[in-house]
C-alpha cells in the first residue's frame, strides 16, 4: 500500500477536536430522535438506512464508504432542519459465524491451543494446551489491531486457519478459544463495529441498534410475525425446487452464505438425449469405439438399457436442424445409471438408462433426482472425448435421423455437459467448427481420423429459421461478413453469436420440425416440452456460474424440498414494478433499469436451512429463516426498537416481557390492524410495570417532554405506534450495487407483501460502486487493505470522511485516495484556522460596512461610481449561488459535488472577494464574511461534522450544536440566489476577457517570421479601453435581429430582411449599408453559439469599473505590473485605434 506523509501535530489536534464533539453528541443524545407528537408542516421528515453489516469480524473501509452515503444523507437533512433518522443494526444470521466458529473447534481439537503443527508438517496432533495455561498466551495481544501476523506454528495449507483470521483482526489468543461458540461472536464483533462508527462520528440513534437471531428474543419475534404473515398472505410455499446448494453443509447456499458468485442463481438447460445406436452391434462394426462399448458392458449394463449422449442446449427448437454431435476430443467424461422417477419421486421400475456426461454435470443431476442417491452420482466408468468420437448417435426431431460424434475444441467442461448439438445453420460456433472439419483446416479431421466424405458432407446446414429481413442460415452468414476463419476466432464469434441469437428469437420463425411457422419465441417452450414429454429430453440445471460456499464448497443445484417465497409470481411482481416506477427514486435511471431487469428473473427463493443461527420457521421450527429472508423490512424494527430493547443490543434488558410483544402487538404498532393489543396493555395496567416503563424509555433532550405526558397504557401504545406511522416510508436505502439483485429487490417484495398501503413502500434507494484504494481493488492479500479501525487511526475522521466524499457517487467503482486523506488534515486545520483569523477582533482583518443598497446598486449599475459594492455584490451572489447549488448537490446524494462546492468553489470565491477588497483599497465587510462562515460551516457539516462543530460553537459562538442551527430553507436560498444572480454576470464577464486577453498576450510574445519579438523585454503593464455604451444604429440593429430570432435560429429570410431594414429604418446609403452588414453578419454567426446572450445592448453593470475592481486577477493571470483601464476616447491611445472594441469585448495595449 502506497504510503503517505501524513501531519502528526495537525493529526493530533483534529483527533483531540473529534474525540470532544463526540463525548458532546453523546452526552447530549444529538442524534437521538423521536416522533413528534404534532409535526410542524414546516419541518420535513427524513429516514435513510443502510444494509446492516454482516459480523463475522470488524468493518472494513468499503463498509464505511457505503455507510458513509447514508451518514452524509441524514447529516444534510439534519442540516436543513429536518427530522432526520439514521438506525444502524448488526447481522450475525446465518452460516458464516457458525461455519467459523465448527472450523476453529476442529483446528483447536486437531492442533491444540494455540494450534502447533510439527515442524514436519505432519498432521498429527500435538500434545493439547488448555486456556488456563496463561503462561503459553501472549497477554499483550490488544483488540482492534488488523495486521498480518505470522503465526510461531502454521499450517502450509492455502487457507489460513481460523485461528489466525481471529488473530489478523485483533483478538487476543486468550480470548480466541471462546469463539468456538458462535454465539460469542455475535455479541464480541457489534461492539467493536459500534465504537468504529462512533469513532467515525456517525449521526447514528444507537438507541436502535439491535442483532438478529434468536439471540435478541424481540428481533425474533418481530421475524416470526414476518413470516406468519406471508405464510398467510399465500407468499410463502413448501415444495421441491431447484436451488443453488452445498453439498458440504448439505444445505442450500444464499447469497451472504457464499465467499463467490453471489446474485448467481439455477441456470435452467434442456438436455437433449442423443440415443448411442445400436451400441453392442457399434462395439463390433467401429473399431474406434470398440474399447470403450466393451468396456462399458463389461459392466453388466442390462441389455436393452438404452445409452445416451446428453446435449445440454438453452435453444431447444433448434434440435430441428443437427447434423452432428460434438465433444472435446480431450475432455474427461463419465457413464453414469440415470433413474427415472414419476411425479411422487417415486423410481419407475424399467425407467432405468445411461448418461454420457461431464462428471461436474452428473454431480448436478444426482442432486436432481436423476440418481438412485441423493447427491451421489452412480458412476460405471470414465470416458474420453476421443472415445466417443465417430459414433453414431440418433438426432431427435433433426431432418438426419442419425449423426455422427464429432471434436470441438472449444467446448467449455464447465458448462453444461460437455456435449453439444452441433446446428451450424444458427450458431456461428457450430458452423466455424463445421468449416473447419470441412476444409481440414489445420488438418483437423485428420487428426481426428474424421472421414468427411462419410460422416460430414452428406450432412449439410439445414435451413430451419427464417428471420425477418435476414433470410435463413443467419449464422453462416455472419461468420463470412466478419470474416471468421476458424473455431478459434473466439472474439469474433463471440460478439456476432449474441446478434445471431437475439435476432432469431425475436424476429425468427421456424421453417422445420413439428412447430414449422411458428415464431421462435411462441415455440421455445412448446418444444422443450415436446421433446421431454416423447423421453428424448430431460431438464437439466446448474449454477450460471461458479459459487464457492464459505465452507469452500464448490455448489451445485439441488431439487430439494424446502420452503421458498414465491417471488416473482406475477400479481406479487406487478405491485413491485409499481413501487419501482411510481414512487421509488432510485438516483440513477440505471440502477432503476437493474432493478426492473431483476424482477424479470427473480423467481422462488428458498427461504429456510437447517444450519446456521438465525430464527426458527414458526410453522415449521425444524428449519431457520436464511439471511437474506430475515432482512427485509427490518426498516420497521428500527422505527420501534428503543421502546423494546432497553438500550441493549440483544433485548437481555428489554422493557416488556417477551409474551406481550406478539403478533399482536406487531399488527396493531405496524398499523395493520386497528384491534388494540390486549395482552400489551393489561402489563400496563399494572402502575408498578407503567413506571418502570416510563423510568426505562426516559431520554433526557430526547423524549423527555413526552415521556412525562404519558399517564396510562394507551398513549404509551400510541407513542409506539406513531413512531413507526411518522418514520415510514424508508425515504432513502444506501447500498452497494451488487445487493439490487438479491436483497434491495426482496426489500421491495417484502414491503408490498406486508403492507397492502402504498403510503409505507420505500420511497428511494440509492446504489454505489465498489472502493477502491489508490486506484487499485481493496485486498488483503497485496496489503492494499484497511480497516476502518486502521483508516481512523492513520487520518482521523473527517479526514477520512473528506476522501469517502471525494471517492466518486457512481455506480462505478469508486477511489479512496490515501494522499486526499492526507491532505484534508491540513485543508480541515487550516479552514479552522483561517475561520479564527478573519473573524478575529485584535486582528482586524474585517470592518463594519452597511449592507449594499438597492440605490447603491442602481448607481453602480449606471455609473460605476461605488468602486467598493462590486466586490460586496459579486461575493454575495456567488455566496448565495454556490450555497444553493451545494444544497441541491447534496439533495441528490452527489456528495462529490458538493464538496468541491463546499471546500474548493466557495473558498476559492472567498479568497477572491478579499483581494478584490484590497484592490478597492478596503476591507471586507463584517456582515458578508459572517455570512459566508455561517453558511460555509452548516455545508461544511455534511461531510466533516466535527470541525464544523469546533468552528461553529467555538469561533462563531453557536449557543448549541449546529445541528440544531440549520441552513435557511430552499425556497429562502433560492430567493437570495435569484435576487443576487444578475452579479454573477460580473464573473462571467470578467473570467471571458482574461481569456481574450491570454489569448492576445499568447499572440503578443510569439516570435515574428524573422525570430526577433515584438516586446524584447517582456510585457509588464498593459492599457485596458472598453466601449461605454454601444453605437445607436448597432443598438438598433441588433435588437432587430433578436426580434428575428427564435429557438429554431434565424429565418431564411433574414438576409433580406437585414438589408430592408438598414435601407428604410436606418436610412443608409453606399459603404454605411456594406458596414451594417458586415456588423449583422458577425451578430448572426455570434448567435449561433452564444445564443441569446448576443443580442445584449446593454450590461447591467459599468465594464471600467468591473475591470478596474479585478485589475489584480488581469495581472495575476497576465503577469502584468500594472493595467489602467479606460473608455474609448479617454486614453493615451487615438479612437480610431480602438475600433476593435466593442460591448462587452474589451482591447488591450501592452508595454
């Protein structure tokens, strides 16, 4: 990891200035909220949460950077007043803690404690080391350290023991043996990721927080009323389905569960069976395969048991067109006794048959129910590539009845398998591979030993689609307009297969088979179930692409019966694009194009295991909800949690016994029933349980005022019920990309499926890329890794803050700069530092100036007169239009946007302002600078909170948090912005004649044709003459031509209108008619680019006085001494020398 120089003496002040305002936020509950009893319609309501962590170690910093997109949210909304909720809760459900803690039990039983392997690398086990044997343990370890570490004994194997992942994150070797209890973990991790995000200064109401599993008994609960309700809701079924599984765990595989391939799901294929023909008669007719078929019945293979190639095949319908089989001459392939079952499951007594296959595929299938065995493929023997080549095998539904066995050497053995039909009228890797055995292209049918003439030539492509303004044989024509000249053309094959594809199922029709003249798309289906009804097809799934548990199983597809929610069942799929296309903001039109995209393929979703923490099916308590189905609408939780838990993680000191929170309760709070809950409000009737209720929900700054309202059971009741009714809907989820495939999408299920009231679905949803460091992948194993514990200690918070914002806000991967972090110390300790000096009485550097006025303004307007209102006016209106825009930055969630707002425009105009003042010979006034501190720190605050609370309550003399100061609301900033936005011109204007004038300096210096230069000496000073007012026929003229002008441009008339109106209306003559074209032509040719602004007659401000207020950026920019500046006619240089100039176009002399 790259590193970088880092200010310790800033460091340790920005740490010190953290350390303060989080005590102050703490004590002070700033970021506890809770609904009001009556909202004030003047004050909007904000919700954003983030996808709890998952705690199987500490947070690391793309936990933070995703984190961070809510933080910066809910700090804005804080910021403009709004009453702002950021939850934060921890996951522990689910296999990887269990999975952790079995291995470490299993290391510590196999090698001891600490785990020691002898020096040998034998794997036998060591004489055992018990805890209590403190003298062997390192008591220095400290929690919270990530570093690699080499352990004094460690195992050769390529995964690190999970002795040792314990000890890379900090955990002390005394305490590592207590996380063979997986419940140890779940209480040990939250506590360290709360500190980390407290170290952050996360804008969080901890008061929420919670743990999943039964480990918390009222999370538990509110997931069983959950799953009751889609249980009777009908969304919830029990049956056999396909499923991504681990045949290690022996259980089904989620998302969370997996260490790769998540958002993979079942990849359905049809698995065509080629019937091997007549194979005792083959075994002595083809010597070639004479081997392998006596082999095979040396096994006693019972006669008449047919044999079959299968060809796994996403396109059915073409099986119409084979006119061969292919292998991989080199692949490894197996036989395997196939069983056939009736629609019980039940094995049909003569069903029985043999499969050629991958071993990978039969793995699949005999978690299908294709073997005799759950999960255990019933090998006879192995078979090459090479042995199956030149049989013969029959076609189902191909115009050939029979075709040969021919190599493909570009088969993939890990997809599908391994055999393919071979249709080279449409697939462009068919027909390459066909040419080329055709041609004997680099003699491969003769390395092969393939007789063309026998068991290719009479078996030619086969017209059988026709396509819509393509004709037939699509995929030979392609192959010969991009000029494949074999099977190896990977790339190009590559992209015109996708077009040949998509363009036969969309507009291609069948010419052949039982469904000739139907539309590809119509009979897809129809032949899939044609071929599988007639036995000559079985389906067949697999992983569409390679999923490895965290058990470091490589997993399959499993038919197994379980329980499963039935997404994707199309009214439930209906009210799910409804919320997508009706009420939720998604920030990016892609990410709502992903999320329409996933509801088209999110389909059953097993729902339960048997390993793993987690919370019991209530209907069926032999199984547990899975991680992801318990992560849906937690959103609601967290809305009623502080009245539960009582301040704790798992509930251990919760305000109300367990019994009385129950269904209930739930419906009721929920407000999905209105039938009051009985068994709730008789524990409260009961004044001792009343007070210890009041006692334990009483938060001083928070509910305090509430609290001592409540008198009897129901309003408490009310209190808790209003609480969710005022926080829902979820205005805003803040995620990771890749959760819009599984979770963020069954959020959105979940909500519509529980709530029938569209007024409580999730209103936004926000996507992020994944961070990078220093422009490279986040890995542990190059070092390029942090922490978020580590990233805190090297740059502080609002440091590290600082480049989280700076990262990017896309949905590509985004980039956290160490160098950024590093520096935003400085810019952050010198922001408060300048903020002190400015408003320093002893120094100064400020002076009490009225307010401009509006007859101030006119005057300058007119004459230019009040040199000192142009700084004070163009400050203020870039002060108001930058705070506005950053405001509308951070609304969208583009935080990058509005920090260089933040901390790079407005400073920059800052700066500006003050040597504009010192070329006015002045100060800047007090009333402005305040204004600008002001604002710039509640800005400031979005990102880095804490020194905008040291600037605010410590060089401002804010009498509370700033939070509880916010910004003036949008429609004031707006009004400021506008009212001012006439001065912004000023900039513009005097940022496009420094261009000009760079050009004519770049002009001025360049050597003449003969070398020498027209300024030997360089240019020190310069003579600036504006045009005052422009010429009465230009005026005249030109406001002409914007009458002419519109959206579309000029008429085409206008030629002739221009010369009709120079003769009658301005009544010239001869050359004066030639000059006023001239001058309309320019206008015209202007307006082209410029637009509108060409047609002003008149600037709104005085040019000498502008540029004699910004000399100083002119002789910044030229390197000039000095500049004077005036009107045409009053300089030391003739008019007529200055007929270049015009309005709004200044010339300049140089010396």
């Amino acid at each position: 990891m790259n590193s970088v120089k880092v200010n310790e003496t800033l460091l340790a002040e920005l740490r010190a200035i953290e350390h303060k305002w989080q005590c102050y936020w703490y004590a002070q509950h700033t970021f506890s909220t809770e609904a009001p009893d009556e909202p004030q319609t003047s004050r909007g309501k904000f919700y954003v949460t983030f996808p709890y962590p998952y705690m199987n170690g500490r947070i690391h910093l793309g936990h933070l950077f995703s984190a961070s997109r809510s933080e910066f949210a809910v700090g804005f909304h804080m910021m403009v007043g709004d009453y702002a909720l950021f939850p934060f809760g921890f996951h522990v459900t689910g296999m990887p803690i269990s999975g952790a803690a079995k291995k470490l039990a299993a290391e510590i039983e196999l090698y001891g404690i600490p785990p020691r392997i002898l020096a040998d690398d034998s794997l036998d086990r060591p004489e055992k080391e018990t805890v209590s044997d403190k003298s062997t343990l390192d008591k220095a370890d400290t929690v919270g350290q990530f570093r690699a570490r080499k352990s004094k004994v460690k195992s050769k194997a390529s995964q690190k023991l999970q002795w040792e992942i314990l000890a890379d994150l900090g955990v002390s070797r005394v305490e590592i043996p207590k996380f063979v209890d997986p419940y140890y973990w779940v209480h040990y991790f939250p506590r360290l990721c709360m500190a980390d995000m407290q170290r952050f200064g996360a804008r969080v109401d901890w008061r929420r927080s919670m743990i999943t599993t039964d480990a918390n008994p009222y999370y538990d609960a509110f997931i069983q009323w959950q799953f009751r309700r889609l249980y009777k809701g009908g969304y919830i079924a029990f049956g056999k389905r396909n499923c991504i599984w681990s045949p290690a765990d022996g259980q089904a595989c989620m998302d969370h569960d997996r260490i790769a391939g998540e958002g993979v799901q079942p990849q359905e294929y049809v698995a065509v069976k080629l019937e091997v023909l007549n194979p005792r008669e083959q075994e002595i007719t083809n010597p070639r395969n004479k081997d392998f078929l006596g082999t095979l019945w040396e096994h006693q293979i019972p006669d008449g048991m047919p044999v079959y190639l299968l060809a796994a095949t996403l396109r059915p319908e073409t099986a119409v067109g084979q006119t061969n089989c292919w292998v991989h001459p080199e692949g490894e392939y197996g036989a395997y006794y196939m069983v056939t079952r009736d629609a019980a499951g039940t094995i049909e007594r003569d069903g029985g048959w043999v499969a050629i296959c991958s071993a990978r595929s039969a793995e699949n299938m005999a978690h299908q129910g294709y073997s005799e065995k759950f999960g255990v493929p019933d090998k006879i023997m192995t078979v090459s590539g090479r042995d199956l080549l030149t049989m013969l095998v029959k076609a189902p539904l191909s115009g050939y009845s029979t075709v040969y066995v021919l190599p493909l050497e570009t088969i993939s053995m890990d997809k599908g398998t391994g055999i393919v039909m071979s249709v080279p009228s449409d697939s462009p890797d068919d027909y390459a591979c066909y040419s080329d055995i055709l041609l004997n292209n680099d003699g491969i049918a003769t390395k092969y030993g393939i007789d063309v003439d026998v068991m290719l030539k009479p078996f030619e492509p086969l017209p059988i689609i026709e396509i819509a303004g393509e004709g037939t044989m699509y995929a030979a024509r392609l192959c010969r307009e991009a000029g494949v000249r074999s099977q190896h053309d990977r790339k190009l094959l590559l992209e015109i297969k996708e077009r040949c594809y998509t363009k036969g199922f969309y507009d291609g029709k069948m010419l052949l088979g039982p469904y000739a003249g139907e539309m590809i798309k119509t009979c897809k289906p129809l032949c899939r179930q044609h071929l599988c009804d007639r036995g000559e097809a079985i389906i067949y799934a697999e992983p569409e692409a390679e999923v490895i548990s965290r058990s470091n199983c490589k997993c399959v597809v499993a038919a197994v019966d379980q329980w499963y929610l039935m997404y994707g069942e199309p009214a439930w799929r209906a009210q799910v694009e409804k919320n997508i296309n009706e009420y939720l903001r998604t920030y990016h039109d892609e990410v709502k194009h992903q999320f329409l995209r996933v509801t088209e393929t999110l389909h059953e979703w097993a729902a339960s295991r048997t390993f793993g923490l987690g919370t019991k099916l209530p209907f069926d308590p032999q199984f547990i909800i899975e991680s992801l189905s318990d992560s849906t609408i937690y959103n609601a939780y967290y809305t009623i949690a502080q009245f539960l838990q009582g301040d704790t993680l798992d509930g251990s000191r919760g305000v109300f016994p367990i019994n009385v929170i129950n269904d209930a309760f739930f419906d009721y709070v929920f407000c999905l029933s209105e039938e009051e809950p009985q068994e709730f409000l008789e524990f409260l009737a009961d004044p001792a349980n009343m007070a210890m209720a009041r006692k334990r929900l009483y938060v001083y700054h928070v509910n305090n005022a509430q609290i001592a309202r409540i008198t009897e059971p129901r309003q408490l009741l009310e209190m808790i019920r209003r609480s969710f009714r005022f926080w829902y809907p979820v205005d805003l989820r803040c995620s990771g990309k890749d959760l819009i495939p599984n979770h963020l999408t069954m959020m959105l299920y979940n909500h519509t499926a529980i709530w029938e009231d569209e007024a409580f679905w999730p209103r936004g949803m926000r996507a992020n890329g994944h961070l990078l460091i220093n422009d490279q992948k986040m890995s542990k194993s190059t070092g390029n890794f942090l922490t978020a514990a580590e990233a805190l200690d090297r740059f502080g918070a609002d440091a590290v803050r600082f480049a989280l914002a700076d990262a990017g806000d896309g949905l590509d991967d985004a980039n956290f700069k160490m160098e950024t972090a590093a520096n935003a110390i400085t810019k952050l300790m010198n922001l408060l530092t300048t903020t002190k000096d400015i408003l320093s009485e002893e120094k100064g550097r400020i002076i009490d100036r009225a307010p401009y006025t509006q007859s101030e303004v006119v005057e300058y307007d007119h004459t230019g007169t009040t040199g000192v209102i142009v700084a004070d006016c163009v400050f203020d209106a870039f002060v108001n239009d930058s705070v506005l825009r950053a405001y509308e930055a951070f609304e969208r969630c583009a935080f990058r946007d509005g920090l260089i707002l933040t901390f790079t425009e407005l400073p920059r105009t800052y700066n500006q302002y003050l040597r504009a003042c010192e070329a006015a010979g002045t100060k800047p006034a007090r009333y402005l600078v305040e204004k600008y501190a002001k604002l710039h720190t509640k800005l400031v605050a979005v990102i880095c909170p804490h020194i905008a609370e040291e600037i605010h309550q410590h060089v401002l003399r804010g009498k509370e948090s700033i939070f509880r100061s916010p910004l003036p609301s949008y429609e004031q900033l707006q009004e400021a912005a506008i009212s001012t936005s006439r001065y912004l011109r000023i900039s513009e204007y005097v940022d496009a004649v420094i261009t000009r004038f760079r050009m004519r300096y770049n002009d001025s210096t360049k050597p003449r044709k003969d070398g020498s230069l027209a300024y030997p000496n360089g240019i020190t000073a310069g003579r600036v003459y504006v045009v005052s007012s422009m010429i009465e026929w230009q005026r005249e003229l030109t406001t002409f031509l914007a009458g002419l002008y519109t959206d579309e441009g000029f008429p085409k008339t206008v030629n002739a209108q221009v010369t009709e109106f120079i003769k009658t209306s301005l009544g010239f003559t001869g050359k004066e008619i030639q000059k006023a074209m001239k001058y309309a032509a320019n206008i015209v040719t202007l307006a082209k680019t410029q637009g509108p602004e060409t047609f002003i007659t008149r600037y709104p401000f005085s040019e000498k006085a502008i540029l004699g207020s910004y000399s100083f950026a002119i002789c910044s920019s030229l390197g000039l001494k000095s500049l004077d500046v005036y009107n045409v006619g009053e300089g030391p240089d003739p008019e007529t020398s200055c007929s270049a100039a015009s309005l709004g176009k200044p010339i300049i002399f140089f010396e």
